[in-house]
C-alpha cells in the first residue's frame, strides 16, 4: 500500500476537480464483506495521469466514462488513471470490501449482551479506501450521495438526512461539498432520542443494550448540545453548515470521538453503565463541545493538508473548554484542562520527538507522518497557544478573524498562512511575529519569579528561559485565619497583568511581600511556573488553602514538573497529595494529582522497594476520602448530576476515593469483603465498574482465580464485560495467564482493539515484575511484527498499553533503543516506542536524581 505523499496530493489537485460520488454500499453480504459500488464524477483540467485510491478484497469491475478498465491493473491501493482527456469524466468502480475489527474502515461488532450487530464507519486520513473508491485527499471536496442496503429492523445514519426507502434501503440526503476523510455512514438496530432544534432534526444513539443508559442521560446531552449550537451561532457569523446534527455512540472506537459532519460518532463509554463523577460528565460534555466547534472549523472550512491538523484540533480543543464554560452548567472547565490537559502537552514537549505546534509543511511529507502528530502538542498546546493568543489579542478581535476565515474559506480548504492573515485583518497587533514565536517552534519557557522586598513596597523580577511573549496574569496572596474553624487560608490580595519579558525594570507593587506569589495565576499561558523559594513554602504547606482551583491546578502542575525534572523529591509530592488532598472540593484536581500520584510517583518515579510504603499513603489518604464523604443517603447517589450543593459530601469524591483505594490495595481483605457484600459500607453500592476494579485488583494481588472471574462474566456478560475478563485474566501472576494473554495479543491476530487493549492494561503490573521480566526481550520484536501485520490501530495500542512501561532500567532501555533500529518498524509503533523510551529513561532519572 502507497501512502499519500504532499506532492502527490499538489499535483491531483490542480489536475482534478471533483463533483459527486454516488457510492452504493450493500451490508447483506455476509459477516466478513460487504460490497461497495461508486461513480466519482470529476472533471480534468489539462489531459494527465493520475490514480484512485481502494483497499478491495476484492476489485470486480472499473469503468471510465463507460469503458471497461482492467481490475487486474490495481497496484496496492492505488488504481492507475492514464492519460486522462481534459474535461469531464465519470469513473465507476465496483467491489467487494472488508469489515474491519480495529476501528478503522467499516468496524462490524456484535453485542455479546444480545447479539445484535451494527457496523459504523472511521474514514480519517486515509481509510474511506476501505470503504470505497476515492481521490483520497483534503481539498478535493465533493458532494456525496449514499444508498445503504442493510438487514431488515437496522437504522441508517449518515451525514445528512438518511430516509429508508423501500424495507432495508436507506438513501441518504446529499451532503454539501466535503472532503473524503469526513464521511459517515453508522447501520444497526440503534437506539435513538430524536428532537428539533433550531429548525433541524437532533438526534442521539447507541446500541440497544446500552438504551436504558443513553435514555438516563439523554436530557443532559440534548441540553449541553443544543447550549453549545446556540453559543456557537453567537460567536460564529455562518450558520450551522448541515442539515441535521446526529451523535451516535459507537462500540470500540478508538478515539474519544470523530467530526464528521452531520454525524458526529463517540465511543460508548460515554453512554455510562456504571457511576462517574461529575468531571468524567465535563469531559463527555467537552467532547460534544469539542466535536461541534469542528462543524465549521474543520468540516465547512477545511486543512489544505495534514500539516494543519493542529489547527483543527487546537482550536476544537480550545472553543471546546471555553464554550462550556460560558453555556453550561461546567463553569470551572480550564481547571480540568489545567490539570488533565496540559500535563499531556508539557510532556509530549519534553520528549525528543517534539515538534513546532504547527510543523513546517515538508516536515508532514505524507499521511503515514500526518498520523503522527495527534499528540499533546496539536490538542494540548496548540489550544493553550490559542488561549494565550487571546489572552493578547481579546476575544473580539480573535472572534473576527475566525468569521473572516470561515466566509473567505467555507466549504473550501484553508491553510495556517489563511489563518493568520485572516486574524491579521482583525487586529493592529503583529499576529504573523506571534505566530513565528508561538507556533514555529519547540519546547517550553520557564517563568522564574524573584521577589524582593523593599519595606513599604515589593519588587517582581521574572526570569524568562525561553523567547516567546508571554501575557501573564500574577496573583498575590496573603494568610488570614479563619476564626470560626481556626485553619489558616490564603487570601487574594492583588491580581495583576504583566507582559513577559519585562523591560528590564522589576514590578514594583504596594505593601508587604505577599506570602505567595503565583506567576501566570490564571494559567493562560503555557509554561513552566517556578516561584520564589517563600511563596513555595507557602505553596506547599497551604496548598489546598489557595482559594481558586485554578490557582492550585497551577501550583500542582509546578509540583508535577519539578518532580519530573528531579527537582523536587517525589515523595514531597506524594506528601502533599496526602496533606491536600482531603481538603480538596474540585474533583478534577482530587482526580488528576491522584493519577499522578499512584500512576508516575507510585509506579514508576520511586524505586520499587518504596512502592509498598507509597501505596500505603494512597490507601491511607483514601480512607480520609472516604470519612469525608460519609453520610450520603441513597439518595445522593442517585440524585441528578450537578444537584448537589457544595456543603454536602460530594458523591463523585466518594467515588474516586473507592477507586483508588481498589486500585492501591496491597492486601486483599477489604476490598474482598466489599465484592462479597456487593457494597462499600457507607455507599456506593459495587457497579459493574467497580466489581470488576475490585476484580482486577484481586486477581493482581493472586487473590481470585479463573473461576471467580467466569462467575462475573456470566453476570455482566456485555462487551465491557468481556474486556474486564479478558483485563482480569491477563492480571492473574501465574506463567500460564501471562503466557495465555501474550499468544492472544501478539500471536491469534483476532482480538477486536479493545480486547487487546483490555489484555494489555491488565498484562503489565508493577508489582510482577520478576513474572513479567522474560517479556521485556519478547515484547520489541513481537510488537514490530504484530504492527506490521494489524496496522495503525493495534500499533497504537500495542505501544501504548502493552510497553513494558515498568520495566525501569538501563537494560530495558537498551533493547528498546535496539529495536529502533530494526527496518520493520511501522511509523505509528516507532513514535510511540520512541515516545515510550523517553519516559522510561525519564523515570531512570528521577530516581537517579534523589
Ligand atoms: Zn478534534
């Protein structure tokens, strides 16, 4: 198979212009292909050769402009187009396509929980080749016209209005000019909530097991939609560009969701089967925000070429957290961002493979590099980019050049250079300088704060590594007792603006020296935050005392990457999760530094022989958690999301606080009694979540066997059923289950993505490592053979979730190194390995450094 290089892409595009695709898709032809039927009709500039892309199982017939061409002529996935006439043209192209289990192409499931089927499409980059017969790139944007055949009781859905026919076949509405990666097509027996908004059809749905969930929630995710639509229709001078907004939930997808226009599709986690916090229901309802703000940026105006994926993603992931924030009830999004987001960016910076937020247009050479950069930098950092830019520039000027750039470019493609002149029009300040600091290059500034005091006044010096301007908000703060509970806080006492890099002249500021002193308090701007050494006294012994939780996600962001950087100990840091964290009410906070803490410091960043005593503090400052949060009735738990009043103890605290416990546990008593009495005592009652975290758990620590977990998967024998089995028995410290769960992974080649997933997340423990240490050798050519074989999506996970990513030490590291060298290395498992290494040999250094 070829992949589609830059220059390839140039040179169709000023030879091709596209009108229509009339694809057939006939889903009655057997559970392993489905036939597929497209008339692309196209015009030729000048008289030329060229090629379209498919991936058949099997080709059967070609014709152009009804002569038969030779199927026999197909060259991996590209089908020679030879001296084509100038003007207009009609290519038919008839096949037999495969389903795929991976999540990409055509991805056909089957409901273990009542063996109902649905099949759905992800077409991104390059994979509507197996779907059917395209000029497969960004700017050649087509209206495209689908019939779908399917069993009889199956529901259509595509990217505009989908009506059935005749029983089983569905036409769908024509869509306007869009580009190949962005069409859809989900088919099954879905479940659905439909309703009106705005003069157009709404419409929700997943799988029918999953219906009593989806109905649960359908009013919390009709609502966050429709505020979004309306906000967005506020801020964004073009209407919405489809005819209808259909969000479908979708079993075993690999991302968190997918754009496509009219049809946004999701993974079905986020249909909930079991209890979540009020931050897991943010994040649903950022995602739906997320999605939405790519209808116009991304689906109406559109990227030239992958290069400008960032673009895409960075401003979706920006207007995602802002808009929630101003038209829903998730007033405090950039905390979560703050604490679950940016780390993502910040590390993915400090890696080697790095790059500019927007890469130079030859550095993505062709789709293979493209898939590369779904990254921290272009969601992560490219959005906090973005914040800081409107930071600088306001959001009103900011605001108008985004409609300049969607009139000038709607339905068209566009690319970073149209971007910022757009911006320019909009605004005096110098947006082309900005965006060369900003966006053309690596790596993150450091913000040192120097605080000086002067008697009657105080003096702010900030050391500036790095060469970016920086718009930076500073707060001041001061202790106070509370004379009612006696504790002492920190109040603010000054907040004020301050442009990086100064003039050279100190700020000089009234008063006192502050007690604390937070550089860029209001975290809009994306750097590396280092306070004076009295305010980080103050920081760290009043941490949860700080009266804004964007404030502390700022300060425990500092605390993260001074670990990572050895700068502070890690068991500083587990202390003061420990001090902090029974105090804390933001949930995204309790849940973010939490993760860090048991996933890095726990894990990784101490050596092995301090894990038992760090897992204990977990454990411990769980159970404070726990005593926190007791009291809640029945009906707390059930009450609606976001009902509670911040008094009460907070259901979704509890919940993490469980989770944490399970997952921490070094003895299997507790939590054994709690799968036995099917509770925790004091609520919650055990979910299917939690009984099979409790399960998992119990089978790490070689408390459970076989037999216990066929027991639970006959009660809960749905598809998350499946994985928690599959993750349960991967988790068992037996040479048989660790044998048995490596032949499924790298050997049998029929595990669907998620089952690998499942298998791997439960094969690696941290505490089995001498069980485990014979697959650190095995698993580099395993995986490089098992990516060359499965593609992309299993290569992600297989680098992702099945690395051996505790295996902490310079031998390991070694053979890793060893295998980037090996010619059969797939691009996706090289940067994730690459990523993968960096990390350990990260990890190898903090514990070096103390
Ligand atoms: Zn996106």
């Amino acid at each position: 198979m070829s992949v589609l290089t830059r220059n390839e892409a140039q040179t169709r595009a000023q030879l091709l212009d596209v009108h229509r695709y009339t694809v057939e898709l006939d889903l009655t032809t057997g559970e392993a292909t489905f036939d597929s039927t497209t008339a692309i009709r196209f015009t030729a500039r000048t008289a030329g050769d060229t090629f379209v892309e498919i991936k058949p199982e099997t080709l059967r017939s070609l014709s152009l402009d009804g002569q038969p061409l030779d199927p026999e002529r197909l060259d991996g996935n590209r089908y020679p187009l030879d001296r084509l006439t100038a003007g207009p043209h009609e290519l038919t192209v008839d096949a037999t396509m495969r389903y795929s289990h991976t999540g990409e192409g055509m991805h056909r499931f089957t409901d273990p929980a009542d063996g109902e089927t649905y099949v759905y499409t992800q077409l991104f980059m390059e994979d509507v080749q197996r779907v059917f017969a395209a000029f497969d790139q960004p700017d050649l944007k087509s209206v495209f016209d689908l019939t779908v055949t399917t069993p009889t009781g199956w529901t259509v859905l595509g990217n505009g209005v989908s009506t059935q026919a005749t029983e089983g076949r569905w036409n769908i509405a024509p869509t306007p000019p869009i580009s190949t990666y962005l069409v859809a097509v989900a088919a099954g027996p879905w479940h659905s909530v439909t309703t009106q908004h705005a003069g157009l059809p709404f419409g929700i749905h997943c799988r029918r097991s999953l219906a009593p969930h989806l109905d649960a929630d359908a009013d919390e995710i009709l609502d966050i939609t429709r505020a979004c639509y309306d906000r967005y229709h506020e801020k964004f001078d073009e209407p919405y560009p489809f005819d209808s907004y259909d969000q479908a939930f979708v079993p075993e997808f690999n991302a968190g969701a997918m754009e496509n226009p009219g049809l946004v599709t999701f993974r079905d986690e986020f249909i909930y089967r079991s209890a979540v916090t009020d931050t897991e229901r943010q994040t649903r309802a950022m995602v739906i925000a997320h999605e939405m703000a790519h209808m116009w940026f991304g689906d109406l105006v559109t990227l030239t070429w992958w290069d400008d994926i960032w673009l895409n993603e960075s401003f979706a992931e920006y207007m995602g957290y802002q808009t929630l924030t101003e038209a829903t009830r998730f007033t405090d999004t950039w905390t979560d961002f703050g604490v679950s987001r940016k780390g993502w960016g910040y590390d993915a910076d400090q890696r080697p493979s790095t790059h500019p937020v927007a890469p130079a247009p030859d550095a993505v050479p062709d789709t293979a590099s493209a898939l590369l950069n779904f990254d921290g930098i272009s969601y992560a950092k490219g959005a906090s980019a973005l914040r800081q830019l409107v930071a600088w520039l306001g959001e009103k000027d900011f605001l108008a050049g985004i409609n300049t750039h969607f009139s000038r470019h709607k339905f068209a493609n566009a690319t970073l250079a149209d971007f910022i002149d757009n911006l320019a029009t909009a605004t005096d300040r110098d947006v082309h300088t900005w965006a060369d600091a900003w966006l053309r290059t690596t790596g993150i500034d450091t913000l040192t704060a120097h605080v000086e005091n002067t008697g009657h006044s105080w003096n702010l010096t900030v050391d500036h590594a790095g060469n970016r301007p920086h718009r930076i908000t500073v707060g001041a703060y001061d202790h106070s007792l509370d004379t009612q509970t006696g504790t002492e806080q920190l109040i603010l006492r000054d907040r004020f603006e301050l442009d990086i890099p100064q003039d050279g002249t100190p700020t000089t500021q009234p008063g006192h020296r502050p007690d604390l002193v937070v550089l860029n308090d209001h975290d809009l701007t994306y750097a590396k935050i280092r306070l004076d050494p009295d305010s980080w006294d103050t920081a760290l012994t009043h941490l949860s005392g700080i009266p804004d939780p964007l404030t502390r996600a700022l300060v425990w962001n500092t605390a993260r990457d001074m670990v990572r950087d050895g700068e502070l100990h890690p068991t500083v840091h587990l202390t003061a999760a420990r001090t902090h964290l029974p105090h804390e009410t933001d949930l995204a906070l309790v849940q973010g530094v939490l993760g860090f803490a048991a996933g890095q410091i726990a894990d990784r960043y101490l050596p092995p022989q301090d894990r038992p005593t760090a897992l204990a503090t977990l454990t411990s400052l769980c159970r404070d958690l726990l005593r926190r949060t007791e009291g809640l009735t029945a009906k707390d738990w059930e009450q609606a999301p976001g009902t509670t009043t911040p008094s009460s103890p907070d259901p979704g605290l509890r919940l993490i606080a469980v989770r944490h416990f399970v997952d921490a546990a070094t003895q299997p008593d507790t939590i054994q009694d709690w799968l036995r009495e099917g509770t925790v005592p004091g609520g919650p009652e055990l979910d299917a979540e939690l009984r099979w975290r409790i399960l998992t758990r119990l089978a790490v620590l070689g408390a459970t066997d076989e037999t216990a977990i066929a027991h639970e998967l006959d009660k809960d024998p749905s598809a998350t059923g499946q994985e928690g089995a599959a993750r349960c028995r991967a988790a068992l410290p037996t040479t048989e289950a660790k044998a048995a769960a490596w032949q499924a992974m790298f050997t049998d080649d029929t595990l669907s993505n998620y089952l690998f997933t499942a298998t791997a997340q439960g094969f690696w423990q941290p505490g089995q490592s001498e069980l485990l240490h014979p697959y650190v050798a095995r698993y580099y050519p395993d995986a490089i053979a098992l990516a060359a074989r499965r593609g992309p999506a299993i290569a992600e996970a297989a680098g992702r979730h099945a690395f051996p990513a505790h295996a902490i030490d310079p031998d390991s590291i070694r053979l890793g190194e060893q295998a980037l060298t090996d010619p059969a290395l797939t691009p996706a498992l090289r940067r994730k390995l690459t990523d993968q290494l960096a990390d350990l040999r990260r990890a190898l250094a903090v514990r070096d450094a103390h």
